[in-house]
C-alpha cells in the first residue's frame, strides 16, 4: 500500500522529525510505502506532490498543530497526534489504511482520531513561542558576541553592531512577533497585525512576557470575532481585510493593553524580575529543582514546556551584560535525560537491546544539543524506571546551577553556546552541574532497570 504523512509538532524542533523516522521504519517493515513531509520550524521538507498524494491508498496525518487539508480532498485521511506518532507508529498506520473516512473540506466533521491532537490555547500558545525562539536565540548569542568583541560595554564598531544587531533588533522584535503569530494562529492572516501590536505595546509599556502573550490572545480572538460578525455588502467585501478588520481590531487591542492590562501586568512583570534577582542560596536551589523536575518528568511534553516558557521569560527581564540563571538551570536539565540514557547504556549494556544501545549514540548527541525527545525511545520502553531516574538527576542538576549561580544568556543550543564568550556565566560549575545529574540519573536507571 502506498500511504503519505504529514508530521508536526507544538515546537517544530523534535518530535516532528522523530514521529516521521519512526512511521518511515514502521511502514518498511510494514511492507508498504511511505512518504513523510515534515512541517517544522524551518518549513515543510520532502514536500508532498499532487502525484504523490493522487497515487496514494491512505493519508495520515500525526500533528499537534493545524495542518491544511485542502490538498487531500476525496481521499482516505485519518489524523492523530505527533506522540502517537513516535510511541505507536504501526498502530495508527494500521488505523489509517483501515479507516473508511473520506475527507471533504475543512467544514467536514471531525476527523475520527485514536488520540486527539491538542487544540485550542495551548496550540496558539506553542505557534508563538516557536516563531519567537529563533529571534530570542539569535539576538542572545549576538549580544554574547558583542562582549566577546567590545567588553560589557560592547565597545568598538565590530562590538556596538553585533549590539545593535542582537538587542535593538532581534531581541526587539521577540514580543511582537509572540504576540503576532499567537493572533496569527487563532485567526489566521487578520490576527497577525493586532497580535503584533499587542506584543508591541507590551513590550512599551514593561509589561514583559506575560503581557505579550495577552496581547496575542487578545489580537487574536479580537480579529476572529471581527471577522465572523461584519458583513459588508456586496463590492465592498474587499474592504475587510485591508480595511475594516486590521483597523477595528488594532484600536481594540490597543486601547485595551494601554488602559487595561498594562498597569497591572507591567507591575506583575516587575514582582517576577525582582523575586527573581533576589533569589539566592537554598531559596534559588529549590527553584531550579521544581523546574529541573518539570523538564525531565514528561520529556519536553506541557509540563516541561511549562518550565521552559518560563526560563524563556527570564531571559526577557535581562539588562545589558546579564545572563538568566533560570534559563541556565532549565537548560541543563533538560540536557540529562538523553545523556542519562546515552551513559547507562554503556555501563550496562545487558540492560538494552542493540536498538537501544544505536539510539544510546544518537542520544549522546541530542542530549548536548538541549533535545530532551533523546530519551523518548527508552522512557515508551520502560516509562516508570526511566522517567523515574531522568527526573531525580535533571532536578539535582537545576538545583546545583542554580546554586552556582550560573547563568545563560541564550533559550536553546546546548554545549554549541559553551564557547560563546558572554553566552554562559560561571562554565566550569555549570558543566559539573550537568554531569553530577548525568551521572545520578544513569546510575538509577542502570540499577533499578531489568535485565533483558
């Protein structure tokens, strides 16, 4: 049988290209054919033809984002998450060529689902981020290199134009863009420019993180209402979207962030920076090891998404030449349980299957590249000793940098932002922090799990 795939996730980072690895592999060995376009966050890849998708016997879609549908008209469509994806490929391969669905438009009832994608705000809520990650990784490591060339105060013309660079222009435009693709998401093109505007002013008024993301929602659910309740007469129904739609919906939402959300959430912003730059000691150790926790107990799924928002957040609170220790206790836990995972399967290895031991190699890789998903295939293996052991080191390794006070000035990147001059505070503890988590965490799985 011949199928084709669309997979994506929240992020657009890991799980879309794993869940399309794993389909790939199952069909094979299925025996059937199968063609994977993978939707991440640096666009569609091995695209699908109108060949391909003509002369397929089955479409199946595993996503956890809104994927268009239109091309797949008249054909067998079965949808389902990007998890189910990874955790059970032949299962819903099995579903798709099965289902006797045929899909129609995108008004057409629901898709018949074994798990149902996530929707709603927590979707709108990742299509932000993910646009936003990319501005806020590049302007960190831009002013990073800024102080490698100028010092703290970035001085010379090389210096003062990574500066400008970074801070006046990514790191700029980080709120805006959050609250731009947040509308964007829930209203599609007519929510872009009132989210945009939302995040904008909330970046004006100090109302930080938090206050963009109200703006987005706020753009976006402003736009959608707009949008379903004017009707123009005929011949004037080009005026909405140039028009009617940008104009109302922007007045609404900034009106509404100037006098409304902005005084509140600009001193809630301000409570958030201040506790934490005050956190010190045995108060800042029990932060990084709630956050440590979170990264490691559902590998980068809500819960560790959570942590990570809020690592990212920090960073926005940053002031010239400073680095997040939040951000750097949430990275480094998040780094553990692929290399966790990597380490116990050298030291006992009559604990693993060949399989497993391959993908103990590609995890030491992932694992130093911040991709928790590394450890995805042995916690679907043995959910309870895995996430068990990967929690306990990831939430040690939170504490321990946080109590180093090591800081970082970038959201992602793993050990490639090691070498950055800037880009990590107090290294040498920061890499003992990873390794004592690394060490804990591969130690406990490696005694506590079965022998084949």
């Amino acid at each position: 049988m011949k199928i084709v795939a669309i997979t994506s996730c929240s992020t657009g980072i890991a799980h879309t290209y794993m869940a399309a690895e794993k389909l790939q592999m199952e069909a094979e060995a299925m025996g059937h054919q199968i063609k994977v376009e993978t939707q991440g966050s640096i666009g569609a890849e091995n695209v699908l033809t109108a060949e391909d998708i003509r002369e397929a016997d089955a479409v199946l879609i595993a996503a956890n984002t809104g994927v268009n549908k239109e091309r797949f008209v008249g054909k067998r469509l079965y949808s389902a998450s990007v998890e189910d994806g990874i955790q059970k490929p032949r299962e819903i391969i099995e579903k798709a060529l099965a289902t006797d669905y045929i899909y129609r438009d995108e008004k057409a009832s629901a898709v018949q689902t074994e798990s149902k994608p996530k929707v709603g705000v927590y979707k709108h809520l990742m299509a932000g981020v993910s646009y936003m990650i990319p501005f806020v990784v590049a302007g960190g490591i831009c002013i990073a290199l800024s102080f490698a060339f100028g010092g703290i105060n970035s001085e010379g013309a090389i210096a003062q134009a990574f500066h400008k660079i970074g801070s006046g222009v990514c790191m700029a435009l980080m709120f805006p863009i959050l609250g731009g693709y947040i509308g964007h998401s829930i209203a599609d093109r007519p929510g872009l420019l009132p989210g945009m505007v939302g995040g904008m002013l909330a970046s004006a008024l100090n109302a930080g993180f938090l206050g963009a993301l109200i703006g987005g929602f706020l753009g976006g659910y402003v736009a959608l209402f707009l949008k379903n309740k004017i009707h123009m007469p005929k011949g004037l129904e080009g005026l909405m979207p140039v028009l009617i739609v940008p104009l109302l919906s922007s007045v609404t939402v900034g009106f509404t962030m100037i006098f409304v959300v902005g005084t509140p959430f600009t001193a809630l912003n301000n409570a958030i920076t201040n506790f934490l730059n005050n956190l010190s000691g045995v108060n800042s150790a029990v932060l990084g090891l709630i956050l440590g926790a979170m990264m490691a107990i559902d590998l980068a799924g809500p819960i560790g998404k959570a942590a990570y928002f809020f690592g990212v957040a920090s960073l926005t609170t940053l002031t010239t030449g400073q680095t997040a220790p939040v951000m750097a206790a949430v990275m480094a836990s998040g780094m553990v349980p692929p290399l966790a995972m990597a380490l116990s399967t050298i030291i006992a290895k009559d604990k693993y299957t060949v399989d497993e031991r391959e993908s103990g190699k590609t995890a030491w890789v992932l694992g130093a590249s911040f991709i928790s998903e590394g450890a995805i295939p042995f916690a679907a293996a043995d959910p309870v000793r895995v996430l068990f052991s990967v929690t306990i080191g990831s939430a040690v390794t939170g504490a321990l940098s946080m109590l180093f006070n090591c800081g970082l000035a970038v959201p992602h990147g793993g050990i490639f932002v090691f070498l950055i001059p800037g880009a990590v505070s107090n290294l040498m503890m920061y890499l003992v922090s990873i390794a004592v988590g690394t060490v804990i965490s591969a130690v406990i799985v490696s005694m506590i799990k079965k022998k084949l």
